[in-house]
C-alpha cells in the first residue's frame, strides 16, 4: 500500500484500516490527513509533509471554523462591533487563501502530470521544407 492509496481512501476505511493493522489509539476522533500520516507512519510509508498544500488548505479551514465560532458568539452577546469586523475580514481573507492554494494545488499537480508526457514524447528535430528555386532568367 502506497500513500496515494491511502489518500483516495474514505475516512471511515481509514479508520477501520488504523483499527485493523496497527495498533493506533484514538482513530475515532483524528481527521482524514492525521489518519494519513499516523497509518503512514505506522507502517513506515514515506509522507512528504512539504508537498502537501492540503494540509495547508485544511488547517486555514480549521482557522475559519474556529472564527466563525468567535463571531457568533459575539452576534449571541452583542459585543464588540470593532471585532466582529475584524473576524469578518478574517474569514474572508483565510477564504480567500483556500481558493489560491487550491488553484496553485491544481496548477502543480497539472504540470506535473505533464512532465512524463514531454519526457516520452520524440525529441527528433523536423526537417525544415526546402525552399523552391528561382526560376533563372534566359537571355
């Protein structure tokens, strides 16, 4: 088993896969990507954490959950305006990352999956066509 394997799986195999072959504490409670890396390093799969713009991606919405919690607190309890603004300008930035890691995410797995393609591909330079001859003039 492969790290792409174990990242095409759902959350809920993933768990009964920690459950099953090794001994993990805790896989109730872990999120898809910390299954990942536990169940990896478990059975000693190489995790490239560098790579990983999902994890990025996953700990900025962990970020917007928690201030999205904060700001509805203070709408319950009428409180700051001031601050309310400021998470709200929060949330929208952190939004606002997601979408570029999510499109810098897309463009590198794109040009990556293009680089096998150009390296098979004949390198063999074409012949340029050969130029017509000018008719010579009799005389």
């Amino acid at each position: 088993m492969d790290l792409k394997e174990l990242q095409r799986m759902t959350t809920p195999k993933l768990r009964d896969l920690a459950k099953e072959s090794t001994d993990l504490q805790g896989v109730g409670g872990m999120h898809k990507e910390d299954l990942i890396k536990a169940i990896a390093k478990a059975q000693g799969i190489a995790y490239d954490e560098s790579a990983k713009d999902i994890n990025a991606i996953h700990s900025v919405k962990q970020d917007i959950r928690a201030l999205q919690k904060q700001k509805a607190e203070l709408i319950t309890s009428n409180g700051d305006r001031k601050k309310l603004k400021r998470i709200k300008r929060k949330v929208k930035l952190l939004k606002r990352l997601t979408r570029h890691l999510a499109h810098d995410f897309k463009t590198a797995a794109a040009a990556k999956a293009a680089v096998p393609t150009a390296q098979t591909a004949p390198t063999a330079p074409t012949p340029a066509p050969a130029a017509p001859a000018a008719p010579q003039a009799a005389g």
